[in-house]
C-alpha cells in the first residue's frame, strides 16, 4: 500500500504543472508602444457582423501587440491617445461636424484610417472623407457571390498575401475607382474591380469586404486587416507575434496530462496486484 501511495503522490506532482498551465491561462501582454487603435461601427446594418469583426480584431490585437478600443462617435473628439481610427461598416450619418474635423486633423496630423465595407458610403456630405478615399461606391450587388482577390506585391499591408483569397460578399462597385497617382490598389477582383487599397500621402486604407461574418473569420483577410492597422499607424519595424498568445496552451496540456493519468492508472493497477500477490503469498508462508 505505501508503494502505491508513493506512486499516486508522484503522478500528482508530476500533473501539478500540467493543470495549473490550465488553470492560469497567460494574459497576453501588449507591446509597449505598440499602437492604440480606436474602432468604431455606429449605425452598421448587421450588429452581429459587427460584433463579430470586434472579436476577431480583439483576437489580433492579443496575438499581434496592439491596443483595440471599441468606441463611439464621442470618443473621436479626443483622438491623442490613438494612433489607428477604424470605422467598420458604419452607417450612413453617424458623426457631427467637429467630430469630422476631429477625425480630419488626426489623420492630416499623421495618424492611421481604415474604413470597411459600407463605411465608404458614411457621411455623404462629407468632401474631405471622400476625397481622401479616392471612389465613390455604387449601391453592393443585391446577391452576394463569392470572388476571387488577388493581391498586389510591394506593400507591406499585403505581404505574405501572394495566394488568391476567395470570399463571399455583396460586392461594391466605384465610379470613379480609385486610380494613381491619388490611390494605390492592393487587391481585386477577377474581373479588375479594385476592393482594397491605400492613399499614397496620408495613412489611409479602405477594404470592400468585410460585410459578412464569415469575411471577418478568413484568416488572411485578418492578416490584410492587421498588416493594414500596422502600417497606418507608421509602425516599419515587422510584425511579431505574442509569443504568451500564439497558440493556446491547453490542448498540449491537456493531452499531456491525460497521458500521465493514464499511465499512473496502468502503473497503480499494476502494484495492487503485486500488492495483492505478496500478501497472498505471506498469507500462505504464515499458514505452512
């Protein structure tokens, strides 16, 4: 029996580490000065897509050290701690006129904006945006369909994105399309219709997709959108993932400790019976 509890105690030691990994999952931590990204969807037309697309950008935010805050139209009045403004899939008026020309010196001051999806038809009204976009969309196609994109080579906002992506959207049309030298075009369609791209003199960046959930679950349209929140917040170092969040610690845990289990259960039946053998045979030299 003592044999079997110094068994027993063993295996708990050796499974205390394995647990408590499980236990305290680590936290991934931010890089210090690693952008600070305000993220606002006011007035979207899908609130799940919406919410969504904040999870999976919290999600990047953890494994690729930067900062995602989910705001509000008021939180663009006081833009000094932000480096990166990113209005995803915003309705059509959702900002008053000193939170525009808030928005206006953030980005004429150096800061970062990325805009999805249906927040390039956002405030209609407001010339500096559109300009700045570089196109004017076209009411989306009432089907969705699935397309190809291609990515264009020679910016860091698409690096990495050599392969053809296929997603399924209500896609946009532009008229006028974004066009050098103003813009540049990072992505397209098959049939040449521009769907992502970036201005050439300020720290903007627009994608079309991203008004399906399922866009926001691809993961090289999350690589497009973390690489573009990189380089409109003037970053040139290389992205470097969290080393504490680049793959959950669990599954390796848990089958680790599983084995151990397994082998301690082999291992204690094994000693009850030799246990059970020996005091048999004590049993039988004590009767002769």
């Amino acid at each position: 029996m003592r044999t079997l509890l110094r068994l027993l105690t063993t295996v708990a030691l050796a499974c205390a580490p394995a647990f408590a990994a499980v236990a305290v999952s680590p936290v991934a931590a931010h890089a210090a000065g690693g952008p600070q990204v305000l993220v606002v969807t006011t007035g979207n037309a899908a609130q799940d897509v919406a919410d969504y697309a904040i999870e999976r950008l919290q999600m990047e935010a953890r494994r690729w050290n930067f900062t995602l805050t989910e705001g509000t139209p008021e939180h663009l009045e006081r833009l000094g701690g932000y480096d990166v403004v990113m209005f995803v899939n915003t309705g059509a008026d959702f900002l008053d006129a000193d939170q525009q020309e808030s928005v206006e010196t953030f980005v004429e001051q150096g800061g970062g904006l990325i805009a999805t999806n249906a927040a390039i038809q956002s405030e209609t009204d407001w010339t500096w945006y559109h300009e700045t976009l570089g196109a004017t969309a076209l009411p989306p196609a009432d089907a969705s369909t699935e397309e190809a994109v291609t990515f264009n080579s020679g910016s860091p906002v698409t690096e990495g994105l050599d392969e053809e992506l296929k997603l399924t959207e209500h896609w946009y049309s532009f008229d006028p399309a974004p066009v050098q030298p103003g813009s540049t075009v990072l992505a397209q369609l098959g049939s040449g219709q521009a769907v992502a791209w970036v201005d050439e003199e300020l720290p903007v960046f627009y994608a079309s997709p991203g008004g399906e959930g399922k866009t926001w679950g691809d993961r090289d349209f999350l690589k497009l959108m973390r690489q573009a929140i990189w380089w409109s917040a003037g970053e040139e170092g290389a992205m470097v993932q969290n080393s504490e969040d680049a793959a959950p610690a669990w599954p390796y845990t848990l089958t680790f400790a599983m084995f151990v289990i397994a082998v301690a259960g082999g291992g204690s039946i094994a000693v009850w019976r030799l246990d059970k053998a020996e005091t048999e045979k004590e049993a039988a030299a004590a009767r002769a």
